[in-house]
C-alpha cells in the first residue's frame, strides 16, 4: 500500500503577493494625494488676501498630513525591520 502523497507547496504565495501590490498601490497613490493637499493647504497659508480663520485651519491641515505622512512612514520602517 502507498502512502498517501501531499500536494507540493506552491513556489509563489500568489495571494501575499496580491495583498503587497493592492497595499503598495493604495499607499503610494494615497501619499502623493495627501502630499498634494498638503502643498496646496501650504499656498492657501502663505497668500496675503486669506482670512485669518482660513490661514488657521490651513496651518493645522499642513500640520496633520505632515504627522500622517511621517506616520506612514514610521510604519513602513518598522514593518521592514520586523521582517
């Protein structure tokens, strides 16, 4: 009597590699869309005719996409490093 045979593993884990492409397209066209905002919340800032209200909420805007992107890539170190 035989015994019974196990299936190979397969050589690429085509469903990780699908979850680092669908995360790596995801993440890098979300920053550049961030990053935007941010440079145009930066002019809005700087222009002489803005409020002081609009000047204000440009300033914590810059501020916050300044803490997600350095944030995003915090976490992108420590997810290289742990692997």
């Amino acid at each position: 009597m035989a015994a019974p045979t196990t299936p190979p593993v397969p050589l690429i884990n085509w469903h990780a590699l699908g979850q680092v492409i669908a995360t790596s397209v995801a993440l890098g066209i979300g920053l550049v869309v961030i990053f935007s905002v941010g440079v145009y919340s930066l002019s809005v800032f700087r222009r002489q005719d803005a409020t002081i209200a609009m000047r204000s909420a440009n300033a914590l805007l810059v501020a916050l996409i300044t803490l997600v992107i350095l944030a995003t890539g915090a976490w992108g170190f420590y997810i290289v490093v742990q692997k």
